[in-house]
C-alpha cells in the first residue's frame, strides 16, 4: 500500500525508532494513548504491546479495514479505539478524555505540526505529554539549542518543557523524506501560566509583536504597542532597553505581560 503525498505521508520503518518513541511516552498498562495518523499500525503494535490504551484518528480510508483486521483482538477486548476521521475536526471530549488523563503521540505529516502542536497545548482538556516526529530543524528550534528563542519555542515553552529526544535519519521512513526528522517530547503540560484565556491572549499578543521586526531590538518592535511608555516598562519587567526578542527567557515573557495586565487594569 503506497504513501498518499497529498496526505504527507512518510511511514515509520525502524523497530529501534518505535521503541524509543515509547520509552519517550513512559507507558503504563494504565495510560490511554491518542496517536494521530497510525498509517499501517507500525507504531501501534508497540504502544499496545505495553498494555496501554490507544486510541487512533486515521483519515485514509483505506487504512480502516487493514487496521480493524490487525488490531481484531484489541479492538474486541476494548484496548484499541479505532477512529475514521480527521484530527482537524477531533474533539478530545467526544472520546471522553480530561486534561492531563492521556498521552499524545504522532507521526504527523509536516504541514500539520504547528496546527497539532497549537491546537493541543491550547485546548482545555490538554494530555499529560506529546511525543512527536517532526522536522529534525523545527525540534532544534522549539528547544532552542542555539539559546535563541523564537515565537514557536517560547509558545511550547509557556505549556510545558521540550526535550529532542532522538534524530532520526530519513532512511527510517518509508518513502524517505527529503529532511530528517526528530522525536520532540513535550512534558509537564499545564495552562498554569494563563489564569484566564484573556491572560493568554494577551501573552501571545506581546510576543507576536516582540518577534514582529527580527532585525530591530525588542524596544523598537513593543513601541506599536506602548509607545513612549516603552522603556520605562522593560526596566520594570527587568528587561534590557537593548535586548532582543529571541535573547528573553520565558519568565521575561511572562514578566511583560504581567506589567501590561497592570498597566490595562491601572487605566
């Protein structure tokens, strides 16, 4: 059965991958597992062998009869939830599942990384941990190795912790990718930094504009927002007059849109 290109297919071909990929997720006979795009059932065999709960949204229609017959006993004794359909219209409430009560794992397409990465972290009924494959380049970004924060780091960052657990070469799907990828593991999830969802928003309208202009320093890009106001309210969120966006820690972050709480409330 041959990958879909228009479904971004790449199917997962490494035993040594798979496993790894569930020692990432820290099973447990106890856990429910939502994996996004199961394809031929590869990974699935590995996180139903330890004794998890799984439940799967697959799009191809021509996956549902492979799997329903691969996964027959599974299914029969309520270990394996197969759904048809599509994880752009997936509603984790539907399926009875609570914030922090699963763990998420994907081999997604590419093209829909940000979306699930975005959709899951936002959402309220949020899983305890994601393990993900993804770009090799987009993990290194969302940890930022190279100490420079993006929208896309700082994003993750403000719901949990990041962690590249392992590169993997393209010659480890099949068809091969024209990039490598990277398992992404993102634990300690919670919505603790936002109170409320104005809270959020207002978070991640600050950073948006801080990220806005890379090559100006992170005073010039705020000033859309607070104009003269601008220096005197980075000195108080402890924050340098030259300091760029990509150089601000997390609790930087949150530190400015505490003042700009403040600042809305006081006026």
């Amino acid at each position: 059965m041959r990958a879909k290109k228009s479904l971004g297919q790449n199917f997962l071909n490494s035993k040594t991958v798979a496993h790894d990929i569930v020692r990432g997720a820290e099973l447990a006979p106890a856990d429910t597992v939502l994996e996004i795009g199961p394809g031929k059932g590869f990974l699935t065999g590995e996180l139903l062998a330890s004794g998890a709960c799984v439940i799967v949204v697959e799009k191809d229609d021509r996956m549902i009869p492979l799997l329903s017959e691969k996964f027959a006993d599974e299914i029969a004794r309520g270990q394996f939830t197969l759904i048809h359909g599509d994880i752009l219209k997936f509603d984790p409430k539907t399926y009875q599942l609570k914030p922090n009560s699963y763990k998420l794992i994907a081999n997604i397409p590419y093209y829909l990384t940000g979306y699930i990465i975005r959709t899951f972290l936002e959402t309220e009924v949020k899983p305890e941990r994601m393990i993900l494959m993804v770009q090799k380049e987009v993990a290194t970004r969302i940890v930022a190795r190279d100490k420079k924060e993006s929208i896309l780091s700082i994003a993750v960052k403000a719901y949990g912790t990041p962690k590249l657990i392992k590169k993997v070469p393209a010659r480890y799907f099949t068809p091969a990718p024209k990039v490598d990828s990277a398992i992404l593991a993102i634990t300690n999830i919670s919505g603790k930094n936002f109170p409320d969802k104005n809270a959020e928003k207002v978070f991640f309208e600050i950073v948006r504009a801080g990220f806005a202009h890379k090559r100006k320093m992170l005073a010039g890009n705020l000033k859309e927002i607070y104009g003269g106001q601008t220096s005197e309210i980075l000195m108080e969120a402890g924050i340098a007059e030259n300091a760029r966006a990509e150089n601000l820690s997390l609790d930087q972050w949150l530190a400015l849109a505490k003042k700009h709480a403040s600042i809305v409330h006081r006026n």
